[in-house]
C-alpha cells in the first residue's frame, strides 16, 4: 500500500517587518463608517493583548504572491533532492492571486501554479499546475488532494505550495487589517512503500451557512469607500466562536480514525489565526478527550512575529520546525503530528501525519 511522505520542506518569509506602531496614524472606523472614538494606542493594545501579535511581515513592493510561492518551492525542492521536472503536480493554495502593490486588483489568470511551474523552468506537460482557492486551510486541503493523487497510483510526487499576499487586500481603516501578513511555505509529497511513516488519516468540512464570516466588502472608512475596491472582511468574534465549535471536534474525528489517542500526538500545527483563540481550540480538543494537562511545547506559534498569512502559516511552522529554527521544538522520527486550519468557506480540515 502506498503512502505520502513529506521529503522536503521550504519557506519564504518576507524581509519587510512591520510593528504594531506602523498603525499608531492609522485611522480606524467601525463597521457601520464612524469613527472609532477610542486611541490608537488603546486599539493597539488590545489587539495584541487578544491575538498575541506584535509585528507581521509584508512582501517589498516589487514582489508578487507568486514570487513568494516560487521561492519557497525552491527551498523545498532543494530539500528533497529532486529534478522539477519529474513532479507531477505543482498545487498552489492562496486567495487572492497576484495583487500588485498599489492596486488592490486581483490576477489569477494564469494561474499561479503555471506561473510557479514557469519560473521553475518545467517543460514537462505531464506536471499538471493548478491553483486552490480554499480560503485558509487551502494548503493543508491541498496535500490531502495529492495524497489521494498519491494513494491512487496516479502521482508518485506533488509540491504543494501556501502563499498569500494579503497586505495588499486589506482596508487600513479596519483594526482586523493589523492581523494580516504576507508569506509562502511549500513540501514536496511523495509515494512510498513504507507504513510506518506518512499521512495516517485526514478529514474536511464545508459549512455553507456561515460562508460570510470571511468576505470582500467596501472600506469602513466611507470617504474611501468609492463602491469600487473590495477589502478582506471578518466578523471576528462569529469566526472565533465557530472555530471553537467545529474544529477541535474534527481534529477528534482525525486523530480517532487514525485509530490514536491524543496522548500520541507529538505537536499540533494549527493555523496561526488568533493566539487566544488557538490557544482556546487546543483546549477544548484536550478536554474532548478528559485530558487536564496540556504538554508544554505541544502547539507552536509564529503568530507573534508572523502575524497570519493564511495559507503560509501551517507549512511555514513546519519548515522552521524541521530547519531547527523554532526554539524548544524539535520532531523525529516516530512522532505523529496533527495539522489543522479553518477558515473562509467556512472550511476546516485536518490531517495526521507520522514523521
């Protein structure tokens, strides 16, 4: 029987940082266009007290989205040690394509999976190049799809690539922009005969009735707001309480068909949304199980310094984690890993994965 193996991993995290006192001149207004009568300096603070965030990183102006996925493939591919030509899927998870600085307009025709495949200088027309707008667990949707390529029999190795540009998409007069970060993070996925290592089990869901908690609409500032530009848009606390609900029960369903218990898990790689609440969704999946004490060290966070590039934020901590460059987190051989994300849709996934 085959299974995927993860054998190479790679990540670009863009050079500009910008620190919460970036938005000190900020203007900020509330949903319905008035002004926020609170200081910037109050707004500031609870925002980081809440998601745990004290700078981002935001991509120069010259770069594109898929400059960010080309480059944090190339790091994968490195890793894994093998020729681009013989893949046969490049599958590139974002949301809003390549936005260029300035413009607020979205391309995604070609698709940034043909424009990756093109700057990796891959002739070969049997590398099938496709895009995943997933919302935030599009990456991990999109190494579920390959190992179903994989387990099939009709690919024997897959890079599946996360990036998102969203500084470029956000509306500088809502305080949820200050969230937002731009990043790309990529693994090369590949068939083996080994079972003691790979995807062990994985698991979606799709919630149509909350498709509008993460959405596009006009600024909050309404002197901006021209019925034009379209911004990222969030009602945060619905978002957090949904999360809540729905995905440490399906990262239950995961490690039970997995035939686990969650004592064996190793690390769980949640998507970087909210420190307090990924905090809060680690809880509650510990209390499914009637476990009181969380392991120390069990859920690494970039959040703080990374802010949340969507996509890039679960395949991201795995590289760092892996490149031993995430203090006090280590995997090996053996250990079983949980990825999980949610987000716009609203979707949530989660897989298992045995290093």
């Amino acid at each position: 029987m085959l299974t995927s193996v993860i054998t190479g991993t790679g990540s670009y995290i863009p050079e500009q940082v910008v620190s919460n006192t970036t938005f000190e001149n900020h203007e900020f207004y509330e949903a319905d266009g008035s002004k926020m009568y609170k200081s910037n300096e109050s707004i500031i603070s609870k925002f980081s007290d809440i998601t745990g965030i004290h700078e981002r990183r935001y991509a120069t102006p010259e770069q594109n989205c898929s400059d960010l996925a080309f480059l944090s493939a190339s790091s994968a591919i490195t890793a894994a040690g093998i020729y681009p030509e013989t893949l046969d899927y490049i599958i590139v998870a974002h949301n809003f394509g390549d936005v260029a600085a300035q413009s607020n307009r979205v391309s995604q025709v070609p698709s940034l999976a043909s424009r990756v495949k093109a700057a990796l200088g891959i002739a070969n027309p049997d590398c099938v190049a496709y895009d995943i707008l997933f919302g935030c667990p599009g990456w991990i949707e999109g190494v579920i799809q390959a190992d179903c390529f994989i387990r099939s029999g009709r690919a024997k190795r897959c890079l599946i690539i996360g990036a998102e540009t969203l500084s470029r998409v956000i509306d500088p007069h809502d305080r949820d922009s200050m969230i937002y970060s731009d990043g790309a993070a990529a693994v090369v996925l590949e068939a083996s005969s080994s079972p003691d290592k790979g995807i062990v089990s994985f698991k979606t869901r799709t919630f149509a009735a909350e498709a509008d908690l993460l959405r596009m609409s006009g600024s909050y500032s309404n002197f901006t707001n021209d019925g034009n530009d379209r911004f990222l848009k969030m009602s945060g606390r619905k978002v957090y309480e949904f999360a809540l609900t729905q995905v440490p029960a399906l990262m239950k369903d995961v490690i039970d068909q997995a035939g686990l218990h969650l004592r064996d898990i190793r690390k769980v790689l949640v998507h970087q949304a909210n420190e307090k609440m990924d905090q809060a969704i680690l809880d509650r999946l510990f209390k499914l199980y009637n476990e009181e004490n969380v392991p120390a060290n069990i859920m690494p966070m970039t959040i703080g310094w990374l802010g949340n590039s969507s996509v890039a934020t679960v395949p991201t901590l795995l590289d760092l984690i892996v490149r031993k460059k995430m203090l006090g987190h280590e995997v090996k051989e053996g250990d079983y890993l949980l990825f999980a994300s949610v987000g716009a849709g609203m979707n949530v996934n989660a897989f298992v994965y045995r290093y």
